[in-house]
C-alpha cells in the first residue's frame, strides 16, 4: 500500500489523556500527554521537533476542539475524523492501539478530513448556538407558564395568541394582584384582545393560592431573565455578523427565513461554497438529503443521517414557516410531496430544497428566484394529461365521440 506521509501521528482524545502516536516510516513512537494547555504545547514542539507533515484526531464531543486550537496555532496541520469512519477490528482494544490505528490509516491517506471551519467561524458558531438554546429554554418556560395557569384554572392561553405579549403579562399581573374587573381588563388589553373583554373575565376568574401566585412570578421573571439575555447575545452576534451582512439580505429573501435563521446559517456553513464540491455534498453534510441504504439491488430506508443539528433544526422550521406562504414552489413542493409521503418527509424536501438554494446564491452571488407554484404543471405536460385521462377513464369517463357530418 502506498504511503502517503513519511512523518505523521495520530491522538486518540480523551477528556484527560492524549494517547499519541507518531510514525516515521514503518517505526513509531508512543506517547500521553495530558490535555492543559501546557501539556498541548510540549506536544506541539515534539510534533514540530520531529517535522511531523500531518496530525490526525477523532471528534470525540468537545474534547478535540482544544486540542485542534492549540495544535493549529503553532502551525501544524491538523485533521480531525469522524469515528465512524476509522473504527478498528474489534478486539485487544487500548487508548495506544486507538492512536496506532489513526496513525497506521492517516499514513496511508485513508482518512476523510470532516469540514472544520476557522477560528472566527467556530467562535461565531459557539454564540449563535448559545442563543438557540436559550431561544429553546425560553419556550420551555413559556410552556410551564401555560400548564401553571392551566392548573389554576386560568383559560387565558384559549383567547390570546401568546402569554409574552403586552396584554397578556398585564392580565397576568392583574390575575396576581387580584384587581380583575371589567374595566381593568379594557385599560389594560391592546388591540383585538380588548374586544373579548367578557371572555377574559370568564377566563381570568380562577383560584390560586398564595404559593401559586409566587411561582408564576418566579416564572414570569425567569422568562424576563432570559428575554434580556437573549438580546445582549443578539448585539453580540450583530456586531460579529457585519462582514455577513450582504449574504444575511440575500438569504432573508428567501420564504421562511428571518435574519436570525440566516444568521444561524450563516455561522454554520459560511459565505465560502468552494469547500463543498457541489450542492448535494452540503446536503449531506447538513444531513437534510436521502440516506443511503441498499442491499441486493433494493433501495431500503432512506432516513436521513445526523449531519449538522444546528443547521438541520433550523432548516427544517424554515422550511415549516415557507409552506404557509401561498403561490411559491416551496409550498406546491410540500403540497405535492405531503400526500404521498407524510408532512414531516415533505417539511424535509423542502428544507433540502432551501439549502441547495443557498448554496447556488452563495457560490454564484445571486438573488433568490422562485420557481412558482405552477412549476410542477410546467414539466411534462404530456405525461400530466396522460395520467389525468387514464383517471378519468378508471372513473367512466370516455372522450366523446365526433359527429359524422
């Protein structure tokens, strides 16, 4: 087998320990180092000492991700491999033979580099991330916010359209200081809630107890909490995102993405679309296309693989948000592809559809075009009209027949 670098090593990553494996030729030399910063760059001077060409990893959790910073900023090239991809022959299984293994295939060039963006990107991607899950946080205590008024026998969430709104959290406050009348509910409602006035004191009268006035203002503050951290997270991210922007306005055009769903994008794969080969590569990266599963000539199940979670998720409610808008291809997409297939397959289709989108904006510089709602009709009108009479043929109906003159 031909070897493809003289000098090269593999690190089995441990959240404690680095096994590392440094071959050069068919000899090898076996190390541990620990995983402080001190110990990381020892290891770099030893790789650096010994002119390692190439440095291999698997991506175990988050522990890879010191080690890959250190190792790149003193200048060595490092890869990091799906485990996936480089398991061993089961059996007689150390942290060493792990670290062989990875040196013996990165050897040999019979390992995939996973897409490791650079240090701006990564850091961008770790506070975009953070405000997702703080987003998500949020929801949850809107949710417990329901269930508690629920179980006071509070109906308000059966009228308004969100319990954070303006009129709602005044409500709420009136519910707790035990002033709910009709005409404190007009001064304190907006809009169209202040036309329900007598289904809001139907609603509104409910019985709580002491203890459970406290625990929904410690849930009303909780979500407070979070609104405010959610937003000095927004200025961080804006302030980062300005070399973005161009992009974020091109992709904000598109159905069903919003500037923080571009921005989130955006973090995920960058403005670059050279590092993808084609479109399909980033679907699959992202894990929004077909799976791969045939065995014997049959094509077996077709889920899709784990991908990128992040970028997956809000695809996938990007997706969700652009069926609702009507006379755009992505909704006859989902139309055509639910009735068939289900509504979480054609939530899917769509989502894979926008991300190919972007790919082709983003590599082209392009402005978003839909195809319109009436692309499906425009293909192969023949084989439409076909089908159609072959229907209508299995129901009765047949073409009528010329009058002789």
């Amino acid at each position: 087998m031909q070897v493809l670098y003289k000098r090269c090593c593999g690190i089995d990553v441990h959240k404690k320990l680095l096994a590392v494996c440094l071959k050069t030729g068919k000899k090898q030399e076996l190390r541990e180092y620990g995983t402080h910063t001190q110990n990381l760059r020892e290891l770099a001077d030893w790789l650096i000492e010994n002119e390692c060409e190439k440095v291999a990893m698997e991506s175990t959790g988050n522990y890879w991700k010191p080690v890959y910073n250190v190792l790149e900023l003193l200048g060595l090239d490092v890869m990091v491999v799906n485990a996936q991809h480089m398991k061993a022959v089961p059996g007689r299984k150390t942290d060493m033979k792990d670290a062989e293994w990875i040196a013996d295939l990165l050897q040999h060039g019979l390992l995939k580099a996973s897409f490791i963006p650079d240090r701006d990107q990564r850091e961008l991607r770790d506070v975009t991330r953070y405000r997702k899950s703080l987003v998500e946080e949020r929801a949850r205590e809107v949710n417990r916010l329901e269930k508690t008024l629920e179980g006071c026998n509070i109906k308000l969430s059966s009228i308004v359209t969100h319990l954070t709104g303006q009129s709602s959290r005044n409500l709420i406050g009136a519910v707790l200081a035990g002033d709910v009348t009709g005409e404190r509910i007009e001064e304190l409602s907006y809009g169209k809630v202040k036309e329900k006035k007598d289904e809001l004191l139907l609603a509104l009268d409910g019985v709580l107890s002491p203890i459970q006035k406290k625990l929904i203002a410690a849930i009303l503050d909780h979500i407070d909490d979070m609104t405010r951290r959610i937003s000095d997270v927004d200025n961080i991210i804006s302030g980062e995102m300005k070399k973005y922007e161009d992009a974020i306005k091109a992709l904000d055009e598109i159905p069903g993405i919003g500037r923080h769903s571009a921005e989130v994008i955006l973090a995920e794969i960058g403005i670059d679309m050279s590092r993808f080969p084609t479109a399909a590569h980033l679907a699959s990266w992202a894990g929004v296309c077909p799976g791969n599963y045939e065995s014997a000539g049959k094509r077996k199940s077709g889920r899709t693989n784990k991908g990128n979670p992040t970028l997956k998720t809000t695809l996938v409610q990007c997706a969700k948000t652009a069926t609702k808008k009507k006379d755009t291809f992505f909704r006859a997409q989902y139309e055509r592809i639910s009735i068939r297939r289900g509504a979480n397959r054609a939530s899917m289709a769509v989502a894979h559809s926008i991300l190919i989108s972007i790919y082709y904006m983003l590599k082209f510089n392009q402005p978003f075009h839909d195809l319109g709602r009436d692309y499906y009709h425009q293909c192969n009108p023949e084989r439409k009209i076909n089908n159609y009479l072959k229907k209508l043929s299995e129901l009765g109906w047949s073409p009528p027949v010329p009058a002789i003159a």
